[in-house]
C-alpha cells in the first residue's frame, strides 16, 4: 500500500498567464507527494523562451496562489477538487497558471533554489520524529541518511527513500504524538495541535472544532471518522511523516 500512495499522481494543465506572454500549454503527472519547485522543471523549460521570464516563478489556480512549501497532492485535495460527503469530483487535468510576474509577496514565499525546500522538508522531519519520539530517530541517523531522504524525494525514488523511512515509522505503539496537521480555506490556513496515539478521525474533529459537515480528505480519499489516527500515520502520511489533512465543506450537487 505504500508504494501505491507514493505513485498517486495529479494530471496537471500548465498555462502561461496572459500578461506573461503566449505559449502552448504543458502538460504533466505530477507526484501527489512532492512540492511544485521539485515537480515543474519541464514547466520552465517549457515557458523559457515565452515573453519576459527574469522575475521569480510562481504558480495559481483560479487566481489563488499555490504555496509551494506544501505538498502537491494536498494543494489538489484543498483546491482541485469538490467533494460531496464520499462522492469526490474533480476539475482533470488540474488547471494551473504559470506567473512570471506580480510576485505575490503579501500570500507566497519565494522559493529561490532547491535548498530552500530541502530546508523545510526536513525541518518538518525533524519536527514529526520530535513529536514521536522527542527527536530520537533522526538524531540516531547520519548526514548520509538525511540526504538519501531527500535524493530519495527528489528523483520521485520510493526504495531509495523508503529505506531509509521505514526507521522513522518503526515503534509507532509507543509514539508520545502523532504528526497530523489540519488545513481549511482557499488560503490553506495550517493548524497544529498535540494529536494522542489513540485519536481518530471524529476526535480530530472534535479536537480542532471542524463542522459536522466537512469531509476530512487524506491522500485524496475520505476515511471513516472511525478510522484510527496511528494507522493514517503509517499509512498515508506525506514524506515529512506529517499526516496533512484538507477540511473540505459539501459542495450542492
């Protein structure tokens, strides 16, 4: 099941934003689990010779930006798609426009390099192994370790990464927190608490005061409010081992 998540995949549609010249749209599979500046190389490649390309490159979908510094596949379940209790439906090939201008500064960071997210990557590592184990693991792993991590996310290469990973998930029973964090609005507005190993989802509910209503969306799928927290953990967690949930209210059909 693992290396079935690792594969999901987001059929994207890239065009070029009308004040920055003409181009013939690109389109890509994007890797749910990685982060638009490790994912959009052919994208600029693509638009490099279209209009004035010297200012910083950022991405919107129907004129909201898309924070790169967060996972592809949670941006897709935030604003990609409606759901309707368990009936998704979503807008394919995911429509996205490419920015080389008006840099919105007051909504985005700007990602200068792949440094950049490489350092918040494995800052939120740090921080999901800190609320499992007080920092134990990835203290214990060497220099080469971390960075087979994040070679292993990069070139989208699941035994490369999991092989080193899979020490991070061992010993869950005895894991002080889990690593969950809660997004809502067009804004993707972040929440973060201290989640108990025997919460489940209709705790996270109740814990982060989510409507009755909303659908609570995992790796693009809507579990049970019965589901145990833990097992999402193990399960559908993101690379960072954070388990990243989108709150989506029903949508009228």
């Amino acid at each position: 099941m693992l290396g079935e998540v690792w594969g999901g995949r987001v059929p994207a549609i890239f065009n070029l934003a009308e004040e920055d010249g003409t181009a013939e749209p690109c389109c890509l599979m994007l890797p749910r689990m990685s982060y638009l500046p490790l994912a959009t190389e052919k994208v600029k490649s693509h638009f490099s010779t279209s209009g004035d390309q010297n200012g910083a490159i950022w991405f919107s979908h129907r004129g909201t930006p898309l924070r790169w510094h967060l996972p592809i596949g949670l941006l897709f379940d935030m604003l990609g798609s409606n759901y309707q209790e368990l009936t998704q439906t979503s807008e394919l090939p995911w429509p996205i426009t490419v920015h080389f201008s008006a840099f919105p500064a007051e909504d985005l960071l700007e990602c200068p390099s792949r440094e950049a997210v490489e350092s918040i990557f494995m800052s939120s590592l740090k921080e999901s192994d800190q609320l499992k184990t007080s920092g134990k693991v990835m203290k214990q792993m060497q220099a080469r370790e971390h960075s087979q991590l994040w070679l292993g996310l990069c070139s989208d290469k699941y035994d490369q990464f999991w092989a080193v990973n899979r020490r991070l998930m061992e010993g869950s029973d005895a894991w002080r927190h889990l690593p969950v964090r809660v997004y809502s609005g067009d804004n993707c507005a972040m929440t973060q608490r201290l989640v108990c190993p025997s919460a489940t989802l209709a705790d996270l509910k109740e814990q982060f005061s989510l409507p009755e209503t909303s659908s609570l969306v995992i790796q693009g799928v809507c579990p049970p409010t019965s589901t145990p927290v833990s097992w999402l953990a193990r399960h559908l967690a993101h690379p960072d081992n954070f388990v990243h949930i989108a709150v989506r209210e029903p949508v009228a059909i």
